[in-house]
C-alpha cells in the first residue's frame, strides 16, 4: 500500500513538471509572437540602411543607398548623439554635445543648419566611414 501511495506522489509530481514545463513554454511562444507581430510592420518600412564603406565618396559608385531628405533630418538626432561626424553637400554639421538631450535651445541650432542644407524632397547618396573600433565615425551625404 505504502509503495504505491510513493508511486502516484512521484507521478503526480512528474506531471505537474512536465504541465509546468509545457505552460512556461506556451507563454514564452505566446510573448514571442507578440513581438514579432509589433516588430514586422516596423521592419518592412525600413527600405534603407547606412551603407558602411572604407572608401571616400565616387559618384560611379552605385552600391551606396539613397536616401530621401526627410529621412536625414530624422536620423540626425540620433547619428549626432552616437557622435558620428555629419556632412550634408561636404559642410560639416556641428556637434553640440552637452545640448544633445535638450528638446529645445542650441541644439536646435544644428538642426536649422542642416534644414539650409537639406532638401527634403530630394535624395541623396549616403557614405559612411567607420573608426578602428568599428563604430560609424562619419556620414556624408550628397545630393544626387
């Protein structure tokens, strides 16, 4: 009697593991496909990417990306904050990094500068260098 009273406890035991196990793995698939649902729309918009190259700007180059002015404006904010040197038509866009958080004030300054620069319906080629470390060091965009 007493042994099979130790055989249903290991038996029960084991069952609650292995629904435990299948319900951890159910919830971990069930987030998991939640982010893949919020992340695919965000993904197939994304038709462009900064084209990393060790080489100076060659028009007869057609492996660079092009890129919409609206698309730059959005993405200076963020290339600056990484402290990447910005170039638009070959004027260097400068960098204020104690204003790079702010919403408001100098940093803004940037911003103004590269909207004298920018045409934001035009496009333009994208070149980027990056440093020893591999971090992007540099992009210049050219109006193509």
């Amino acid at each position: 009697m007493l042994n099979s009273l130790k055989t249903l406890l290991w038996f029960c035991t084991a069952v609650s593991l292995s629904l435990g196990a299948v319900l951890l793995t159910l919830d971990h698939n069930r987030r998991y496909d939640e982010i893949l649902d919020t992340l695919v729309p965000i993904i197939h918009t994304q038709t462009r990417s900064v084209a990393i190259s060790e080489t100076e700007y060659n028009p007869e180059n057609s492996a660079f990306d092009l890129y919409p002015g609206l698309d730059i404006l959005y993405g200076l904010r963020s290339w600056e904050l990484e402290e990447t040197e910005i170039s638009i038509k070959g004027k260097v866009i400068p960098y204020v990094a104690e204003y790079g958080l702010s919403p408001a004030g100098p940093y803004d300054r940037d911003l103004g500068f590269a909207l004298t620069l920018l045409d934001l319906n035009g496009d333009y080629r994208g070149v980027s260098l990056v440093d020893a470390y591999g971090r992007l060091a540099k992009l210049s965009f050219y109006l193509n």
